[in-house]
C-alpha cells in the first residue's frame, strides 16, 4: 500500500484543502518569513550597537586620557605661575621690609633727637 502524502496546507487533516485552510496557512508562511526577517535585523542591529558602544568606549577612553594629560599640563603651568609669583612676592616682602626697617631707624633716630633736645632744654 503506497503511503498518501499529507498536503501541508490541510491544517485541520480532513484531506481536503479549503480556501481558508490556503489563506491561514499562507498567513502562517508569511507570519514566519516576517519573524525570521525581523530576527535577522534584530541581531544586525545588535551587533552593529555593540560594535558602535565598543568603539565609543574606546574612544571615551582616549578623550579621558587627552584630558588626564591636559589637566595635567594646566596643573604644571599653575604650579609654576604660583612659583613665581611666590617667588616675586618674597622679593617684594623683603625690599618693603628693608624699607620698613630704614624708615623705623630713621623715626627712631627723630625721637631719640628730640628725646635729646627736651632734656637739653629741661636741664637748661
């Protein structure tokens, strides 16, 4: 006895195959061409946004190690600017406390003059 081969489009097995048993089943092929497609650019786009977040991460990376060097940089010439400017402050400071010092000895002698002079005029 030779086997019958079932049509696929007889989906309830009644050995006959009905326009709406044609129409289901052609959704069904259609439903799942759709599904594959829909997977397939699923996982393009998933490797494409994997491949764009690996290359943003090393390129974050590289701007993190620009600024690291930047700042670095900034910091040098910072620390400089204070070194100097500390440096033209103490001259300063010194010059000014020399100053302060001529003129303390110059009042200082005034008054030890006129310290002299009211005792001369006292004893007198």
């Amino acid at each position: 006895m030779a086997e019958e081969v079932k049509n696929p489009m007889d989906l309830n097995g009644d050995g006959k195959v009905t326009i709406a048993e044609k129409v289901q089943y052609k959704a069904g092929q259609a439903y799942d061409k759709i599904k594959e497609e829909a997977k397939e650019a699923y996982d393009k786009a998933s490797l494409k946004a994997k491949d764009l977040g690996e290359k943003a991460a090393v390129k974050a990376k590289e701007l993190g190690a620009k600024a690291k060097v930047e700042a670095k940089e900034a910091y040098d010439k910072a620390a400089l600017k204070a070194k100097d400017l500390g440096q033209k402050a103490a001259v300063k400071a010194k010059e000014v406390y020399a100053e302060a010092k001529v003129e303390a000895k110059e009042l200082t002698d005034k008054a030890k003059a006129k310290i002299g002079e009211m005792k001369a005029k006292k004893e007198a």
